[in-house]
C-alpha cells in the first residue's frame, strides 16, 4: 500500500533528508523545483500526494538519489517517493522550449541551508495537469477542478497541450476533460485545430 504524503509529511521528509545529505555531502547544495500533487499540497490546494514529483533538476545528481533511497528504506516510503518523471516527460516530449511561466514559482522553502524547494507557479501547474488529465483517469481532472483555473489559465493550458500534441485523440480527450472541468469546448479548441 502507498503511503500518502500530507503537507507536513512532505516538509518533514524533505528535512530528514537535507539531514542525511548534511552528514553525508557536507559541502554540497541542492535545488529542487516541485511540481503536481505535492506542489498542490505545499500550496494547501490538496490534502496528500503519494509522491514529490521534480521539473529541475532534469536529472538527478547521485548524492540526491542515494538520499530518496536511502529515506525510502527508513521510512518505508515508495522507491521512487521524489522523482523526476515530470522533467523526463517534459524532455521526451522533445519541446524546443517551455513557455516562460515554466520559470516562475508560487513560493520557495529553504528547507535547510543545503536543500532549497520551490514550487511551480500556478500557470505550469495549471497547464501540466492538463497535459496529464484524461477521460480514463480522473486523478489530474480532479486536480484541475480543485485549482479552479480562470478562463485565461485554461486558454494558456490548452495552448501548452496542444503545442506538445495536436492529434486528434489528444483533442478529442481535451474536450472531455474541458466539459468536465466545466469549461465550454469550442472556445478553447477550435482556435488550435488549424
């Protein structure tokens, strides 16, 4: 069974881990960008995340791997409790470039003087939730209706979407989840068909 992550789980599991990263690379620093359900919960949009999810770094420095691992044993937490899927999609998606709200966050937390966490700001979140919803799984549908985005932000999510997948099956789950999320289709679509 996976262990869900609230708020303060996050924050103390992110502390023990700086701790362990103290003793063990005294001399390094790490900075971390936070993105889907634990930047929900960070931000008090959601209640617990199985998981931390990582847009930055891309890749994960080995000091950083052996800690996650390490606090995934002692805490028996998911193997992969902080992990970079996000950045891996984001770059087999093979984008030229993200639009510039991927760089903004909602908030940073200086965890310790060597682990620093930010949190992606609104809009990426916004716009990656998109990416992820589907009809067949509600997860990041939910996600959506709990961020209540405004009219401009879904424009901007549907925009990012469609730029990394402008199929028709891709569409076509869009206007699903759009309807779901209660948002009028073909305003947002239609544009982007061409």
């Amino acid at each position: 069974m996976v262990k869900e992550l609230g708020r303060n789980e996050i924050l103390e599991n992110l502390r023990m881990l700086s701790e362990w990263l103290h003793v063990k690379y005294p001399s390094e620093t790490f900075e971390v960008t936070v993105v889907g359900g634990a930047a929900m919960a960070l931000s008090g949009f959601k209640q617990q995340t199985k998981d931390i999810d990582l847009i930055r770094p891309e890749s994960l420095p080995e000091a950083l791997k052996n800690g996650i691992a390490h606090l995934s044993k002692t805490k028996r937490l998911l193997p992969e409790w902080i992990n970079n899927n996000a950045a891996n999609i984001l770059t087999k998606a093979k984008l030229t470039r993200l639009p510039y709200y991927f760089n903004e966050t909602s908030r940073t937390i200086d965890i310790a003087g060597n682990l620093k966490v930010n949190v992606i700001g609104r809009q990426a979140l916004i716009s990656l939730k998109l990416w992820a919803a589907t009809p067949s799984f509600a997860k990041h549908t939910n996600d959506i209706k709990i961020l209540k985005p405004s009219k401009e932000e879904i424009k901007e999510a549907v925009r990012f979407v469609l730029s990394v997948d402008n199929t028709k099956p891709r569409k076509d789950d869009l206007e699903i989840v759009l309807k779901e999320v209660g948002f009028h289709v073909p305003e947002f679509i239609s544009r982007h068909t061409k």
